[in-house]
C-alpha cells in the first residue's frame, strides 16, 4: 500500500473507512482535504466568511447555516441561497426527505449552477455525489464559485491553499497521490485582473479603436437618458458626479429612483461619491459588476 496514504491520516477509523468498498468503490477516485491542512487559518477564515455570507444573505428566510458540508448537503440551503441571489426558480421541491429525492434535488440544481456560470462538465470541481456525501472541498468550491458569480464585489478570502490526497481504488489496491490546491485566488492575481480590463486593452493593443468604442457608448447613453431631457456630450466629466449613471441604470432597469437617495445636484466630493457608490452597489446588486470598481 502507497505509504503517503498511512501519512495521510491520523486517526485508524478513518483509514479503516477507507479500505472498504462502500467509502470508495473499485475504480473510483476520490480527493479530499488532508487532516494535515484542517487546522489552516486561512481555510478556517474562509469556512465562516462563507458561513456568515449565507446566514446573512438568507437571514429573512431564518436559515440559519452552521456547518458548510453538513448543512449544505441535500440541497436546501442551496436552493434557497440561488433563488435568492439570482432570482433563479427551480423546479424541485424545497424539503427533499430521501436520499433518492436530495440526489434529484442536487442535480437539477447543480445543472442550473453549471448553465449559469457557463462550465462544462470537465471544468466541475464538484459534483452530485460529492456534495451529498458532505465533501468540504467540493462543498467550498461549490460556495466560492457561486459567490464569484452573483456577488463579484464579494471581498473572499485570498490565497486559501489545502492539502489534498487522491485516493484511487486499483485493482492492485488503494492508489494515492498528493498536491496543492487553491481554493480562492491570489491576492495578486486579482489585483492584476481588476486593473487590467476591456479598456486597457484598447488603450495597450488597439488605442485607434478607442474613440470608435467611447462614440459608440455615448450614443447608447445619450439615446436612453435623453428621454428624461437630459445630454449627455462627455462621458468623463458627465459621469463624474454619478447623476447621470444613476439615471441611466434606473432606464434600463425599468425601476424609479426616489429623489432623496441621491444627490441630483452634488455640491460636494462626498456627496458625488455618495451618488457613485449607491450606483455601485445597484450594479453590484443586478449582477452586472464583474469586478471591484473604486468609486474614487
């Protein structure tokens, strides 16, 4: 038998668990999270960041979520946690009793996560049968991915790294492997991400197409706040004060503004950045903010 794999665990009921066909059948793989990486900080902060983001966020609900993988499991908390993000109606019943019903349950939710963040299956690092069998590092996979998506502005924890062990079931016995494995990104990759957008493209590769995309954009402005009477001529000086993007979303999402949530005639800088970040926090909030913006 692969030594790493005795290494791997402290406690002999664990391994004992293991080396029966019903934990891991013969040809099947199954990677977790190493005893060595359950003590880490980092993965502990991340575990209730997310733990407080849904209790926070499915509070009117009463939900009330205290273990990830063990609350998580047949599907409840996560339909109500995507219905609530992103508007999404499932067609499945809220409560699943069995185990057949919470595998059906998981399924048809996990394919609607899928189609929503555009991932073929060979991109999953999850899947019905981790998550049921209350997998923490499918479970947190899972939860990252779908805060990632519906909440962008999200500040998750960077830079959570565990310790992860392959087992596989070979006809020669239990095969294991080690690596790696991040769980959230680098601090620094994001940083570089938020700076580096669609713009900074065109300013680095295609600085001649730039005006034809600022015209373009000003026409789609001008066309929508201009029922309001307003003309909007300069897209840097006009959208400074954040009368104009509050207006512009209120168009396009169809809802009206109350005057006395914004300032329609900043005196002020605190006031203007009072108007960029409820504008923010609107876009934030329709899922079109796809990475931190600073208001400033």
């Amino acid at each position: 038998m692969d030594p790493d794999f005795l290494n791997a665990f402290t406690q002999p009921s664990t391994l004992d668990r293991f080396l029966t066909e019903d934990v891991i059948a013969r040809g099947e793989k199954r990677k977790l999270i190493k005893p060595t990486s359950s003590n880490n900080p980092k993965l502990e902060e991340l575990k209730l960041f997310l733990t407080e983001w849904i209790n926070r966020t499915l509070k009117e609900e009463h939900i009330v979520v205290k273990r990830l993988e063990e609350d998580l499991y047949d599907g409840l908390v996560l339909h109500h946690l995507l219905e609530n993000l992103g508007s999404l109606k499932l067609d499945v019943d809220k409560i699943a009793l069995t185990e057949k019903k919470q595998r059906q349950k998981l399924s048809v939710i996990l394919e609607s996560v899928a189609k929503c963040l555009q991932l073929e299956e060979s991109q999953l690092k999850w899947s019905v049968e981790s998550i049921l069998a209350k997998d923490l590092l499918s479970t947190l996979h899972l939860l990252v991915a779908i805060a990632k998506h519906f909440e962008p502005t999200l500040a998750l924890p960077p830079n959570v790294q565990v310790e992860t062990i392959t087992i596989e079931n070979t006809s020669r016995g239990l095969k294991t492997s080690n690596a790696v494995e991040n769980i959230t990104e680098n601090k620094e990759n994001i940083e570089a991400q938020s700076k580096d957008d669609a713009f900074d493209e065109l300013y680095n590769c295609a600085p001649d197409k730039l005006d034809a995309v600022k015209k373009a954009l000003l026409q789609f402005v001008d066309q929508n706040v201009g029922k309001l009477g307003l003309n909007v001529k300069d897209i840097e000086s006009q959208f400074s004060d954040g009368v104009i993007l509050l207006l512009l979303i209120g168009q396009l999402e169809g809802y009206f503004l109350n005057l006395s949530n914004f300032f329609l005639t900043p005196a002020s800088t605190m006031e203007m950045l009072h108007n960029i970040n409820l504008a923010l926090e609107l876009l934030a909030e329709g899922h079109l903010l796809n990475s931190p913006v600073n208001s400033e």
